[in-house]
C-alpha cells in the first residue's frame, strides 16, 4: 500500500492545482477561502499551492484586495503551443504536396501520443491511383511497426529509447513486424544513420512505407511524414529518387519552423 501512497498524493496534488487555475479563469480574481473551497482543501495547502504558483509566475495577487489571479505566463504557453501546431500543419501540407505530386501515391502526416506509445495519423494527401493504401485522420498505429512510428522515435538518444522499447508490446501486425527489441533498436540506429525509416510488410502485407521526421527549432522531432506504397508498385529502381525527395521535403519543413540542424 505504501508504495502507492506517493504517487497518490502527487496525483490529489496535482488535481487541487488546476482546481485553482480553472477557478482563476472562470473567477478572474478569488481570495484565499474562495480558492480553498473550489480546491477542496483547508486554507493552509491552498496557500501553499497558491504560493507556490506565485513563486513560479502563474498567478499573482492584488496588494490592496489581496485575491489572487492568473498572470499571461499560461496564456503565452498556450498561444505557443497553437502557433507552433498551425505553423507545423502548414509547413507539412507544403512538403507533402510536393511529395504527392511528385509520386503520386499517399502521403501521411502522424505525430507521437507519449500517453500510449502510438503514431496518430492528422494529415494526409490520398494516392492518385485507383489501387492504393486509405488512412483515417486520427487513426492510431503502433510506433514499432509503421515507418511513421520508427521516424519519431529514432532521433532520441539510446536510452531513452530502450526505456520506450520496454514499455512497449511489439505485436505481430504483418509478415515482417519487428519482435524482438534488439532487432527494433538496430532498425531505430539505421534510420538515424541514413536520415529516413523504411517499413516492408510490417505493418499491414502487401504494403511498403519509408518517412522521415521534421524537426522543431529546438531539434526534436515533433512529426513525421511518409509515403505508402501497394509493395507490387514499388519499384526499387526510383527509391534513390524517393529518399531524395523525402529527405529534402523533411529539410524543408524542419527549415520552415526554425531547425538549423542538417
């Protein structure tokens, strides 16, 4: 029992602190006892947790009423973090036009969800040709089994990755899904080397993907973009000119949001 104890306390914790915040939104301006009740927790811990996000810049208090309110130091992460998800969303509509133009075949934008270890499909350009591989937006595939997957997590260090590798349950999806984590973080290394991950039947048979992330300003790879083949309509003779279009559309779109990286 005890072994749980903490991370109970820390989740309670947790809940009275955006208790506050979402008080102080709706509220604008609160006193001490306010904030306690809509916390539901005595005055001592609201104080505590209101100081605490004083301290930390979230909110401050009026001298003369001595209630409490938000300061624009959340309004400004959030506005970042819309503006860097439509800044994304443009600068990938422009490389995979380029990419489905330029192929023909679909072109699939997907993002990593840390809370399940999964590729989540929000954009894509559909194939020209009749025969041809359908995604949903918002469909939801495992990281190890799809070139998506393998983009997004290839450029974090080794450790990092074989913590994720663990946590995973790498399930045969296909005829050549990967099982083994060795194999899954040799195949990761590859990707990293050559600047693009490729999948072959491992996802879904008959099929063949190759992506390549794009990276923020700070360098971390915050999507990825790839290109699905029918495997009968690959044909390996153009994939130096697919690598070459895919690792100049990822240097485009990283450019565009500030990566200075090669």
């Amino acid at each position: 029992m005890s072994e749980h104890a903490p991370k109970t306390e820390n989740v309670a914790a947790a809940l009275k602190v955006f208790a506050v915040m979402e008080a102080l939104a709706e509220e604008k301006r609160m006193g001490l006892a306010e904030l306690a009740q809509r916390a539901m927790t005595s005055k001592t811990t609201a104080h505590r947790l209101v100081q605490t996000m004083v301290e930390l810049g979230y909110v401050e208090q009026d001298p003369e009423t001595e209630k409490y309110g938000l300061t624009l130091k959340l309004f400004s992460m959030g506005a970042r973090s819309l503006s860097e998800k439509a800044d994304l969303m443009r600068v990938a509509d422009q490389a995979m036009g380029v990419l489905s133009r330029a192929t023909g075949e679909a072109i699939n934008l997907g993002i990593l969800d840390d809370r399940d270890q999964r590729v989540v499909y929000i954009h894509k350009y559909e194939s020209a040709y009749g025969l041809s591989m359908k995604s949903t937006l918002g469909l939801r595939n495992p990281l190890h089994s799809t070139s998506l997957g393998k983009a997004l997590l290839a450029w974090r260090d080794d450790d990092e990755l074989k913590e994720r590798i663990a946590k995973m349950e790498l399930t045969k999806h296909a005829p050549n899904t990967m099982t083994d984590p060795d194999v899954l973080l040799e195949a990761l290394r590859l990707t990293r080397e050559r600047g693009f991950s490729e999948e072959v039947e491992e996802s879904e048979a008959g099929v063949r993907c190759m992506a390549v992330p794009i990276f923020n300003y700070l360098g971390k790879p915050i999507a990825a973009m790839s290109i699905s083949f029918p495997l009968f309509r690959f044909d390996e003779a153009r994939k130096p000119d697919y690598v070459d279009l895919l690792l100049s559309a990822s240097a485009k779109a990283s450019a565009a949001l500030g990566y200075q990286g090669s």
